[in-house]
C-alpha cells in the first residue's frame, strides 16, 4: 500500500462516535509494551470499503520498526518461557475476558475496516475470544506424552519446549480472529510474539494489543508491527531468533515465504487458500440443502477460505435446488455493515471486484447460465451482487481459481464416482461440505475427499477445539485444538541412567 501522509478524511464515519472506549483506536504500533510512530514519521490510511473514506491513519512501520519488535520478543522470551503454565493461563484469561468485555467496541472497528456486517463481526470477536480462552487452559496441559523405556536401567522423558520467537501475519478477512487463534497458541506454549496484521485491516489487532496491554501483558510478550508487508515479513523470515511463522493468506505468497523461511529452517503453519465443493446428492431434503448452502458460499459476502465456491448436485435435483438456491441468493440484502439486515458487505478492495467480473465473463462465455446477480451493486463501487452461475463447464476459470467474492458456480453430477473425481480435481484441500441421508455414503465421501476438514450435513464446522487446516496446496500443520500449539514447541527428550 503506498505511504500517505495526508491528514484524515474530515467526514469520519459517525459509528466512530458509539465506541465506548474510544482508546481502542489506535495509529501506532505496539512494541516492546510502547506505542510507537514510525521511525520515519510515515503513515498509511485506513479505508471504510463501504463508503471508500479514509478514516485513521496508523503507523507505516518497516525493517527498523520490526528488528525493535524482535528484540523485545527475544528479550522477553527468557522470563516468559520459565513462567508458571498456571500463569500463563491466568494472563490468557484475563485478555478473554478484556476481548469479551469490549466486544462492541472490537465489532464496530471490525465492520469499519473490514466492511463485514455488524452482526457477523459480533460472531468473529466471540470466536476470537474462544480461542484465548481454549488456549489459556491447554497451556496447563502441554507436557501430557512420555515414554515407556525399552532399556534397562534407562529413564526416559519427553518435553514440548517453546520454540521461542513466533512471527504471525494475518489476513484482512478474519482480523481478529486470526490473530488470537495464532497468538494465543503461541503465548501459552511459552513463545513470545511478533504480529503483523494486513495493512487493509490493522486496527482490530492493535485494539487486540491495546487489550492486552490493558490487563498486563509483559513488555515484549505480544507486539504489533504494522506497516509495509514486505519489509516487515522479509524480517520475520530472515531474522533466526524468529523460529516459527504461522501465515495466513493466498497459497501463492504462502510458497514464497516457506521458501525464504527455508533459510533458517523455521517450523511454518501456513493457511493458504481454499476452493471448498459442496456436494448435494438427490437423497437430500430440498429445504435443508439451501439452506445449508447459502450461509456456506455467502459468508464474510464470499471472501473466506471455507467458502462453497463449486457446488455439485446430483441431477435428479439439480433444477430444483438451482431454482431454490438462486432465489433465497437473489434475497440476500446488500449493504454497509452497519444496516440492518445486511447480509452482503463490500469487497476489500478493487482487484478483488475485477477478478469476479473476469471469472464471470469467463463463465458465460464458456456457457454457463447467470440465474440472479452478475455485476456490481449500486451500492458503491466495492459491492457486488450475491451471483449464481448455472451450467458451469470444468474448464471455465471459476472451477480452478479460489473466488473469494459473493459468486457461487452451480453444475450437476450423475454419480458417486464422477462427483469424487471432480471435487478431487484441485490442487487446493481445505474443506468440503457434503449433503446426504445416505450413511454409508458418507462413510465412503469422508475417505475419498482429499481435503483436511469436512462438514455434513451442515455449516459450521469450526471452533477452538477443531484442528482447521488443509492438505495439498491448502497449506501446513494445523490451527486450534492441542494440535495449534504443536509448531511453537519442540520436542525434547532424555534419557538418564537409572541403576
């Protein structure tokens, strides 16, 4: 994003006059327990996507900024890698509850930067907060393996050891969520942390820090570094105090930085896209099925890795359910997140908007048929329509290409074998979403998809407790549950003479 120094917009978004605490909106980065400008004195804006108005400016940090932000993490790492897990835990709790008891105040940042509606910005700061919570009791259960010695006279042991500095990016379409299920994860393991949030969307992790410092988090336990990405993330991947980095983002510049981390050998979770099928067989109750598939395409308005973008439907049922689906698609309303009833927000930003458009065209063009939607909305120029393509050849762009936008492709399938075969045909495995009455089919769908997470017969498949990751292209290690934890440990083991 290119720097500005430009003062702020003078007409500010009225909803910034309902913060309760209006100290959570933050401009400076948070490093070292400070609140820090950038070296240079640079800024870059904060854009409402709904209305296109810059509405904060926050600190364009970069390489300096972020060797500060690492040394406080490595000074703090000692101190905090001895730290009682029952204080850990006790710290975590604390920021849950902060998180919790700001959670309008977190909800109205979030549909500000981000443009999602409020309500569902309001869902994503209780899953941020579960995860704090989820991780503040598994830090007290993170040495829960030994070994039983096939020696005689040995004594064996084995520990999971922090790592020590953890480095964390994440993306602008969870910006809360994101940070906590990684931070969390890696603070109780006993890693200290260094985060850098989207330039799109920096003030829910800052708000986040301001949170934690609030309940006192040491100095250098958690920064924030915001600013130019590629500065700031080449640091993280050079630097060798950072041992482990958890990237949320595309698949493509999650390959480029396993390959720059390859350098120092660091241990990687690496989220990267998705191209999620939803498969409906014609066993399926009609109602249930839409149902199901609306919430799970149009979520976030599209922009999520769990999004049903290739929905494959039997063909038995397959005229209805277009004609169902489309409709209650059609119905969507679109709108800036704070009106009532939104269920469509904006798009972040321009490219994301032209790269639906090409996907569309590229569909039509190749056959498909567009049931409702299928260009901007008139709401500003960041909306889109709630779209629904028909009759979508294998070969058209949609089919490959993850759409992180409200478009849903719609084609029919004839069997068990041909749907498995398409839904495989990717080089993403995120998640699939299955719908059928048929048990043993689901037996067999649940070993034959290729992909790390599955959900039938219903939507929400994620939650502190869930290992969320993907094989293939989809990325590295998992996120949430006692396995989140695991790259920011190693394991240590010993074996001592007993006789």
């Amino acid at each position: 994003m290119a720097v500005q120094t430009a003062s702020i917009s003078p007409d500010q978004p009225h909803e910034l006059d309902l913060l309760a605490d209006p100290s959570l909106l933050r401009a400076a980065a948070y490093i070292g327990g400070a609140w820090m400008p950038a070296a240079d004195g640079t800024c870059f804006p904060v854009r409402d996507p709904a209305t296109g108005g810059d509405f904060q400016q926050v600190a364009n940090c970069g390489a300096e900024e972020t060797r500060k932000a690492i040394d406080a993490a490595a000074r703090a790492f000692s101190a905090w890698r001895s730290t009682l897990p029952q204080e850990r835990a006790a710290l975590l709790r604390a920021w849950h509850e902060a998180i919790l008891a700001a959670r309008e105040d977190l909800a109205i940042l979030m549909t500000l930067e981000q443009g999602k509606p409020l309500e569902e910005s309001r869902g994503e700061i209780d899953y941020a907060a579960s995860f704090v919570e989820w991780y503040a009791e598994e830090a007290k259960r993170t040495n829960v393996e030994s070994i039983a010695s096939h020696l005689p006279n040995a004594e064996m042991s084995l520990q999971r050891v922090p790592v020590g500095v953890a480095g964390i990016v994440t993306p602008w379409n969870f910006p809360s969520a994101m940070v906590t299920r990684k931070a969390a994860a890696a603070l109780a393991a006993g890693c200290t942390v260094v985060a850098h949030p989207s330039s799109w969307t920096p003030l829910s992790a800052l708000a986040l820090a301001a949170l934690a410092d609030r309940v006192g988090f040491p100095a250098g336990l958690f920064n924030v570094v915001t600013g130019d990405a590629e500065r700031i993330v080449g640091m993280l991947c050079d630097d060798t105090r950072v041992r482990a980095l958890s990237f949320t983002g595309s698949t493509e510049i999650g390959r480029l930085l396993a390959a720059r981390c390859a350098k120092t050998m660091k241990q990687l979770v690496m989220e990267l896209g998705g191209h999620a099928p939803l498969i409906v067989f014609d066993d399926a109750d009609l109602k249930k099925a839409v149902e199901i598939a609306v919430p799970a395409k149009f979520a976030t308005s599209g922009q999520d890795c769990l999004a049903a973008n290739r929905i494959y439907v039997q063909r038995k049922l397959y005229p209805a359910f277009c004609a169902a689906f489309a409709g209650r698609s059609a119905a969507l309303r679109v709108g800036r997140g704070f009106q009532p009833e939104a269920a469509i927000g904006p798009l972040m930003h321009e490219r994301a908007i032209e790269k639906l458009e090409d996907q569309v065209a590229d569909a039509l063009a190749q056959g498909a048929r567009c049931l409702t939607g299928g260009k901007r909305d008139d709401s500003g120029p960041l909306f889109y329509q709630p779209t629904v393509l028909a009759d979508v050849p294998d070969s058209a762009r949609i089919m490959s290409e993850e759409t992180f936008g409200p478009v849903a492709a719609i084609v029919p399938f004839d069997s068990e074998t041909e749907v498995i075969t398409r839904a495989n045909d990717s080089e993403y495995g995120l998640a699939a979403y299955l719908i059928t009455q048929d048990q043993q089919r689901i037996r067999r769908m649940r070993e034959a998809l290729e992909v790390g997470m599955i959900a039938v017969n219903r939507v929400k498949l994620t939650g502190a407790p869930v290992p969320f990751g993907g094989i293939k292209q989809s990325g590295l290690g998992r996120e949430g549950s006692r396995h989140g934890m695991e790259a920011f440990t190693e394991l240590k083991y010993c074996c001592i003479d007993a006789a």
